[in-house]
C-alpha cells in the first residue's frame, strides 16, 4: 500500500519522466514588437522579445552533487572491476543514441528524497520542448507527457496531456523565458468531472554547464502551481545563483478533507559544499487513514569530502564518505545500442534498440463521462497489459497516440477480454549455488507424514518412523514400497524434526494429532500435539518431543499448561499434516530454514532471527522455485547425501509468456497434455481456438483430478497456479523444446544431457498472471491481435561482482533489463544502507560492455548505464587531515523564507492546440 504522500506526488506533480530537456540558451536581440501576438496568449502590456530560442532549464538537481571523478568508472563500482570484453564504441558517430543518450548519476540518500520531486518536475517540462524555436512564440500546443511510477513492485507507465505556451517576453528590460501549462486531470472525488491544473514557468537565465556535462550553477527560475481556482493547495519553487552558489526554495501545500500535507524545502549548494534543510509529513507517524501526519525535519551538509545528515530526535549527524574510491555505484537501468548498422533494416550503428522495437506505446480513449483518458499498452517480461487504462472494458476503442502524422489518422485498437491466466514456457541454462548464496526466499510446502512409534529400533530406545515412499493400503497390514522400485522396502527413521517447529511469525503451520485410547471413559478420543526441541514455558520439561496442545486465541496450538512430554507405547500413531509457507536460505555451505521475527504485509518483506537458523533438508527431486525479482533460479536435490554443491542441480531461467499468436507454437510439436511429473495422473491442455472465448489462452483439466473425490474438474478451467509443467506426448514421455522424447528417472528427472521443456501457469483474477491486449480490426482471429516485442535476448557471458566472484549472466531487455540481481528489497529491509553483504552481490555493468544476440550470433550490442545511484560509506572519524562538514551550517536554511504561490493571472485553457510532441519526440 502507498503512503499517501506517493500518491499524492502521483497525481498532482506527474512528472517522473525519462526523456531529457533538449533545448538551447536564447543569444537573439530584444524587440518590443508584437508581431506574434495573434498567435498566442498575450495580454495588451506584454512586450514580446523576437528571440527564437528560449532559455534551458537543467534537467537533474540533486541536494548533494556526485563528485566529478565518480563521473568516470570508480575503482569501488564494479564497472570498474569488471575486465572489459573486447569492443570499442569511439567508432559510433558522436550524434549516435549511444553517444547522446546521457547517464545520470545521484547520491543515494533516502532521508533527503523530498527533493526528488524538483527534478521529476524539470524532465516533465522538459519533455515539452518549451525552448524550441518551433514554439517559441507560436502559440499554445500539446505536449503528451509520460512518466513512471512503481506499482506492485513495477515501473508502471501513465500519460497526460499538456497544453503549453512558450513565449520570451521582456520583464524590466530583461529577456524571459515564461512557459504557461495547462493540465486537465480526472477529479478524483468526482469521477464525472475534471479539475484544472495551471503552472507558469518563468525563466530568466539558464544553467551554466562545465565541459564535463556537470552543472556548475542552476540558473535563475520560478515556478507557481496551482491545483484548483483558488489555490488552496499549490506548488512554488525558486532558484538563484550567484558566484557557482545555487539556492533552490521549495514550497508544497496541499489541502483535503481530512488532513494537510506540508512540504519545504531549502537546498544550498556548490560543486564542493553545500547545505539543507527539509520539512515533510511524516507517513510513519501514522497508524490509521487517514491522519493527520507528525512533520519531520532533516538537515544536512558536505563539503568536498564528507556528508552529515541529521534528522530532528538525533543526537550526532550520520557522516558518509563523499570519495567515489569508498561509494558503491548500483545501476538501476540500462540502455541497448546496436554495435553495427543494418541498412535492409534502417538500422544505423548507435541506434537505441528501443527505436526498433515496439515495446510498447501511449493510447487514448473516452471514459463513460466522455472524458478525454491516457493510458499505455505495454509489456513486461512478455506479459502484455494496459497500465492505467482502469475505466476500459472489453470491446472499447482506443487510439494510439504517439508519433502520428496530422495528417494520417492515428491507429485505432479494440480492448480484448482479459485473460486471467498465463502459461509461460521457462527457457533454463545452468547456474550455480554461489548464485543464491545468502538469498532468504519463501517457498511453499505441503507435507504429510504417519508417524508410528517402534519400540524395539535403536536397542530399545524406540524411534518415530514413516513410509519414504507409496503405501500399499491394499494389504494388510499396509506395505511401504519404494517410489523408483516399486519394491516393498521398510519404514524410514524420523531424524529431522526441525521442519516441526514453528516460530509465532511463522508463516508454516504444523498439524499434529493422534488417538488417545483413555479418554472418554475408555472409548478414545483425539490429542492435538506441538513439537518442541527446546524448553517452553507452559510445559514440565523433560526434553524435545511431542506435547499436548491447544489452540490459542490466534488458531495456532500452543503447549498445554504443564503439560508433559508424550510417551508413546509401541505401535502409537501421529498424524502430521504441514502446510503454508517458510524461508529457506542457502548459506555457502549448507540450506538453512530461517526463522520469521516479523513480516510486513504492506512491502512483503520479512525480517529473520539470524541467530535462530536450523538445518533444513531439501527433498530428493522437488523443484523449489526462486523468483527474485528478475533473475529466476530452480534448485533440485539429485544425491541422497545432499552434502555439498555436486549434490543439488541449479538452474537460472527466461521465461517467455503465451499470447495469442504463440499460442499455437509455444508448446513442442507433439504434446498432448500438460502435467507435473510429481503428479502424472493430473492432466492438463492450453485452449487454442480464439472462437472459444471460455478456454482460449486458459489452461483446462483434461481430466479429473482423483485427489479431490468430491468434485469432477473435467473441462474446467485451472483456478489456480502450476509450477512445473512439463509436455507429454501420447506415450505418457516428456518433450523437450523441439519435441523430441527426454528419458528420465524414477523422479523425473533427465538421465542424459537433454531436458524437458517446462511450463508455469500463472493464475490471478486481476493482478499478476492476468494479460489484455489491443487488436485490430477486431479480437476475432489471433492475427488480429497486436503484440509487442519479444524481450530480446543475449548470450550468456561471465562477470565479475563487487565481491569478486564471478557469475554467468544470461541477460533479456524489453526496455528494462532481466537477469541482474535486484537488490531493492534487501536494501528496503536494510533501511537503504548499503551494508557489505548486499554491496557484494552488486553486478554492475560498464558502459561499452558487448552483448550479443542469442537468436543470431551476427548481431551485437553495446551496453550502457542509465540510472545510476551512489551509495556513500558511512564513517565515524575524519581521514587524517580532513574534516567533517558544520552541520550547523543549515540553520541558516530558514524555512520560514521559502515562497508563497503568486498568482499567475492565467486565463482558461486554450482550445483547438496541436499535439506537437509525445514522450519528449516531435510528432511527425
């Protein structure tokens, strides 16, 4: 769930953007005609300049600038570790994507995100081309704006239509840049109506930037925005400079019925030193929605060696090391730029790979309130998806809405049915332990032993035994047999009881029962029992085994009060039934099971008692799936011993999602159903006739499941998710990707190098696993339907992380790149300090760096970084001969100062405007 804050920046700022400002200083003389009044919004005393460019904005500000030397590879980033594959990019021409596609560099410092918002709103207005002479004095015009926000863990992209006018005006005998804007947006509390969002940009000087690409100063700007007529909640921000010293005053207010949100903000700085200061409600303080929030206070400052940050309550400053030789450098995205040109495909050498490929695109549609609405067809890892499309329903119109000639009409989609179900077929190559070492991840079980008690085994001690294989209840008394041999075998010794015990946060339940004979006047009756391997308050103890147990007030059983431990006599049955989920971990030389010491419902992310891990067996042959956030690994245990790393089979894995143009080749020549090989008897089939909207694109029973007596699934539809699917021909064999039959053992599992290809089916009634495409003219046939490309993918090549261990790296991008390590929600537990157990498995990859097609050996990229954070290491002491910076330098950032809004005197939004760019291009 979202704070309201991040809402609130959602849908009244819209600008977290990725396009860059490309606009030019004005160098024209002043004039004071008014020749192109007619054209646009003047009022009678303006004086018109007849400069034909305006003037630029920056497009990054950050409250701590990134030292110049971090600008180029640092020996402490891994883009500098990494031994650099044979390639060279000074061949590219300079006016290449690969060339004057930027990377941005940013202090990673969570406390001071406040000042986030500056920069996401200057790449908004920078997406308007407001300094264009194309614009320049020309009259209102569209902009379609874009940007992203996270959603489910997920860069969700929505639009929104800008009309701008850009004009250079004289204001007391200087040139200025004044940008109006008018944003219509839905009214949120009233879904039939739309309320009216007026910014005026006023810009008198530009940015001054080194040859470096750094900014030395800011320029000299203003910004008023106001969220409805009578500016009740509005948005002011200021910035001068003066002698390489920029102050940026920042001013939020926003009012609602139920509480106020406050934001202000002073930030001071140069390329060596610099201070602070920020005001913003604190979402923390709150337990309930909604509240009024507690207002916290942080302040900071740096000179050219160190960061202090303070926030009120704290008693020191928090001291980082500013030197780039001591930061850790994490990429967050990456661009992909062909390494050669391809003329038969108007491919040129440099060319951003986004160019070519259809990733996805804005849309545009009426609501039932005849509403002008903005959305985006997308995919993500294949799954195709409409973001932000919430009042579209099956059968609607859209329009695509970017890049369209005026005089063309923009292509027009039908909004499919969504497919609440998808198969995706998992493409493995072989990885390696040390890949997951360290990595806590939640799988599910679902265990179930009989337990009978011998009395006589281990010299009269006694043991707890159970059948390691299939009974036999035909005979009597029933016989265990062995899964591969079939042949009766004996019972198996109970050893591991840990699987047993069950932590209050646990998210595994354990059920234990058996039959006392005593109880209801000698008739019998049934005992609950926990299993405990250390002493309890509530019970007499005599050391680990069952005790009597009842349910508490939370479900759960707990040991009865003085209860002892359970006796069994020879012959004595426990039935254990283990279900729900548990986190297991592999430490680099055993798998641990961890023990939850909490879990946060609203991140999903848990937090362990380290000290409490017990030993954990993983099962002959079962697949235990790890999803960690783009890089996927399966782990199977092969040896009985399970004693080292040759006894456990890992593999990474790409999935490719069906659609419905695949749906026909995404399953091997040959299959005739679907199953798990741990559960042959179940059988399934992929619906591949679009006619049949009830199982097209589903997964369907072929036949009854005998687990489950009491229904009849035959032809029904799969309503929940499978792992592990594998496809079977008609003789009951498994196929591999090309169709071929794959002989494995008595687990399933490949006796020979060749595999058999797998199948998961995703399941959700609205959220993931749910698909929606566009088609055109219609969804009647699959050729109708559009979809996006393939993400594509590269070779498979080594790589060095910041720990210096080498991992294979088996890459795909679709606009965001898969198969590198995410470490968000390791650093979200962390409270984003980078400890050295996450800075290890960093994998950074340096710009230049070569990738190579996997479908065509021919065709080559060049990597770069994007988005870059760097994480500063935290210090206690000063290094000798340098000194820590005077937090009390931002007292002087009073922020009592920061501007009040100004009215901006803008009249209605003009009518009748041309959509002139989308996404930051020009509409040709």
């Amino acid at each position: 769930m979202k704070t309201p804050f991040t809402l609130l920046k959602r849908f009244t700022l819209s600008a977290s953007v990725v396009f860059a400002l490309t606009a030019c200083e004005s160098g024209t003389e002043i004039s004071t005609d008014n020749e192109n009044e007619s054209n646009s919004n003047n009022n009678e005393e303006e004086i018109v300049s007849s400069a034909t460019t305006g003037i630029a904005l920056p497009t990054e500000i950050s409250a701590i600038p990134v030292q110049k030397n971090n600008l180029s590879v640092s020996k402490a980033s891994l883009s500098g570790r990494l031994v650099a594959l044979s390639n060279s990019t000074s061949e590219l021409s300079q006016d290449s994507d690969y060339h004057t596609t930027a990377t941005r560099k940013y202090i990673e410092e969570r406390a001071l995100e406040q000042f986030d918002i500056i920069e996401q709103l200057l790449k908004a207005i920078g997406q308007t081309h407001y300094a264009d002479a194309s614009v320049i004095n020309q009259g209102p015009y569209t902009a379609i704006i874009t940007w992203e926000d996270e959603q489910d863990g997920r860069d969700v992209k929505t639009l929104q239509p800008w009309i701008v006018d850009s004009k250079m005006i004289i204001e007391n005998d200087v040139e200025v840049n004044r940008v109006q804007a008018w944003i219509e947006e839905p009214d949120h509390d009233n879904p039939s109506q739309t309320r009216l969002l007026k910014a005026e940009f006023k810009v008198y000087s530009a940015a001054t930037v080194a040859e470096d690409g750094t900014y030395t100063d800011y320029g000299n700007w203003e910004l008023n925005v106001s969220f409805d007529e009578e500016a009740s909640s509005f948005f002011v921000l200021t910035a001068e400079s003066d002698n390489g010293v920029s102050t940026i005053k920042m001013n939020e207010s926003m009012t609602f019925d139920d509480f106020s949100h406050h934001v202000k903000g002073i930030l001071s700085r140069s390329a060596e030193t610099g201070y602070g200061k920020v005001a913003y409600p604190d979402w923390h303080s709150c337990d309930t929605h909604p509240c009024q929030p507690e207002t916290a206070t942080t302040a900071y400052a740096y000179n050219s060696d160190y960061l202090a940050v303070q926030s009120a309550g704290d008693l020191e400053p928090t001291y980082k090391d500013r030197n780039p030789d001591n930061a850790i450098e994490l990429t967050h995205r990456y661009g992909v730029f062909f390494a050669e040109s391809d003329s038969d495909a108007g491919i040129a050498a440099g060319d951003s790979l986004e160019k070519h490929k259809a990733f996805g695109f804005p849309i545009q549609f009426q609501n039932e309130h005849n509403l002008e609405q903005h959305a985006y067809y997308g995919a993500w890892q294949g799954r195709h998806e409409i973001w932000g499309g919430h009042d579209l329903e099956p059968g609607d119109t859209v329009t695509r809405n970017d890049h369209h000639n005026d005089s063309e009409e923009a292509a027009s989609f039908i909004v499919s049915q969504k497919f609440n179900g998808t198969l995706t077929k998992r493409t493995l190559t072989a990885g390696s332990l040390s890949d997951i070492a360290g990595i806590a991840v939640e799988t599910w079980i679902n265990k179930h032993y009989e337990l009978r008690w011998d009395a006589a085994a281990n010299n009269n001690v006694g043991a707890w035994q159970y059948c390691d294989g299939w009974i036999d209840w035909s005979q009597s008394p029933a016989v265990c047999h062995d899964f591969e041999s079939n042949e009766p075998v004996n019972l198996t010794e109970m050893t591991d009881f840990s699987i047993l015990n069950v932590g209050e946060e646990d998210r595994k339940f354990v059920h234990i029962s058996g039959w006392d004979p005593s109880l209801n006047n000698g008739n019998g009756g049934p005992v609950e029992y926990v299993y405990l391997g250390s002493t309890h308050e509530n019970v007499n103890w005599s050391g680990a085994g069952f005790y009597p147990a009842e349910h508490s007030e939370h479900g759960r059983l707990t040991p009865m009060l003085n209860a002892a431990r359970y006796a069994p006599e020879d012959g004595a049955t426990l039935w254990i039934n283990i279900d729900g989920s548990l986190y297991i971990a592999y430490t680099g030389t055993e798998w641990v099971q961890k023990q939850l010491e909490s879990f946060d419902e609203e991140t999903w992310t848990p937090t362990f008692n380290d000290s409490a891990d017990t030993t954990f067996t993983l099962e002959i042959g079962r697949e235990y799936y790890i999803n960690h956030q783009g890089a996927n690994y399966i782990v199977r245990r092969i040896d009985d011993t399970g004693s080292d790393s040759d006894d456990y089979q890992v593999m990474t894995e790409l999935q490719t999602a069906a659609n419905p143009k695949n749906i026909t080749s995404i399953l091997p020549l040959g299959t005739h159903y679907l199953a798990a090989p741990w559960q042959p008897e179940v059988k399934f089939t992929l619906g591949q006739n679009p006619e049949d909207s009830s199982t097209f694109m589903k997964l369907t029973y072929v036949n009854d499941d005998p687990n489950t007596p009491d229904e009849d699934e035959t032809g029904t539809r799969v309503e929940n998710g499978q792992w592990g699917l594998q496809a079977y021909d008609s003789s009951d064999m498994p196929l591999d990707a090309n169709g071929s039959t794959v002989s494995v053992d008595g687990y399933g599992l490949p006796v020979g190098d060749a595999t058999p290809v797998q199948f998961n089916w995703e399941y959700s009634e609205e959220g993931w696993g749910t698909q929606q495409f566009l088609c055109s003219p219609d969804c009647s046939a699959v050729d109708n339907y559009l979809i996006l490309s393939d993400p594509v993918r590269f070779q498979p090549f080594a790589a060095t992380n910041h720990g210096d261990a080498e991992k294979t790296l088996s890459l795909a991008f679709d606009g965001w790149m898969h198969g590198l390590p995410d470490l968000y929600f390791e650093l979200h537990k962390n409270d984003f300090v980078m400890s050295s157990e996450i800075a290890d498995k960093v994998i950074n990859l340096s710009a230049g760096t070569e990738l190579v097609d996997a479908s065509d050996n021919t065709i080559r990229y060049y990597l770069k970084p994007l988005d870059v954070s760097i994480f500063l290491n935290v210090v206690t002491q000063p290094a000798d001969g340098l000194s820590f910076p005077d937090i009390t330098l931002s007292e002087s950032a009073d922020l009592t100062t920061v501007p009040d809004y100004t009215d901006t005197g803008m009249g209605d939004k003009p009518t009748d405007t041309e959509i002139r760019f989308s996404e930051g291009i020009a509409v040709q």
